[in-house]
C-alpha cells in the first residue's frame, strides 16, 4: 500500500492529479484511494444514527477507525495513539510530539506538544511504518475558534496533518469533515503540504 506520484516530487502539489468520487476528490495515483471511498461510502450509510444525532467526535472517529481495520488489514488502525518507538536506548516508547506554532494561543515560540491524532493507520511499533493520518471533524466544529486563538478548528487540524507528514513521515494525511452524513470537505496532505 503506497502513495504515489507521477512527476518530480518538489513540484508535487501542482502535478497531483484528482479524481472526483462519491465523496469528494481524491488523488487520482493514491493506490488506496478508492477502497478509501468505499470505506467512508459504507461508514455514512451504515452508522447514520451516530452522525445525525450529534454523538462526541470521538465516539464517531473510534467507529470510523473499526470500519477502516477492516480493510487495511495488514495495519493498526488506533484512535488517539500517543506513542512512538524511541530512538533512546534508555526508553523503548516515548510520547509523540510535534513542534507546532503555537503563536496561534502564546507568544511566538515553538513547543513541542504532545499529540493526540483522531485515527491512524500505521504498524505499531514501526516508525518506518507510519500510512495514514485521519483527522476528523463535524462540520458544525470546524469553524469555531480554538480556546485563546485566531485560529479555527479546521485549520489547525490542517496544520497538525502538515506536522504530521513531516515531523513524524506519515505518507499521506487525510482532513475528513462531516455534516451529519455528508461529507463537507475532504483534504490530503504530503510532505507537509496540502495537496
């Protein structure tokens, strides 16, 4: 299971190709891709009641991760995993960080803050391993702004799957926001970048 791009990698985002499906665009090469749309298609029609009568964020993200398990059978599917192999001899598993901005809420500086991803799809254990990051939202949430920020829900989720692409080489990043059983906006991201 691979992401791949045709064309020079530095010029990525301009050389992604999309595809439109029943759920939105789709990179067009992404191996994934539409068994991807499959597995929202099924979780929309077949978990209505969570996601029209307005159930936690994270009951329904703990919900898209068991349909995901089914079929990236090879992978760990985990909801808010927070550990990563160490590179310490002293520790085999430390809290996964990132070095996010937080300018957004504090002063300038940069911290390294503990994160929480929604959904992610990786080997645990295997930080070579890392496939997909899912980072869900109701829509009704996404444009709210974050306690003591300028910032919006919506984008800071966009900048984490831009850290996490990075910082801790995720293959591909996946913004998924819903309205009841629709979704509102789907995003992908690579190596730091929107796609």
């Amino acid at each position: 299971m691979s992401y791949i791009v045709r064309g020079n990698e530095q010029a990525m985002s301009e050389q992604t190709k999309f595809k439109q499906t029943k759920i939105g665009k789709i990179p067009e090469d992404w191996e994934d891709g539409d068994l991807f749309v499959e597995v929202i298609l099924n979780f929309t029609q077949e978990e209505k009641f969570i996601l029209e009568n307005d159930l936690n964020e994270r009951t329904i993200s703990h919900k898209l991760a068991e349909y995901l398990q089914k079929y990236f059978q090879d992978y760990n599917v985990d909801c808010e995993y927070n550990r990563m192999r160490s590179g310490n001899m002293d520790k085999n598993y430390i809290t996964k960080t990132l070095d996010l901005n937080l300018a957004y809420s504090r002063s300038n500086s940069t911290n390294a803050i503990t994160v929480f991803p929604d959904i992610i799809v990786h080997k645990r254990g295997d930080n070579n391993s890392n496939y997909l990051i899912i980072e869900y939202k109701k829509k009704k949430f996404a444009d709210k702004k974050r306690k003591n920020s300028t910032e919006t829900y919506r984008e800071f989720d966009k900048r984490k799957l831009c850290a996490y692409t990075k910082d801790l080489r995720y293959e591909l990043g996946i913004y998924l926001e819903l309205d009841k059983d629709e979704v509102s906006e789907l995003k992908f991201f690579k190596d730091e970048k929107e796609l």
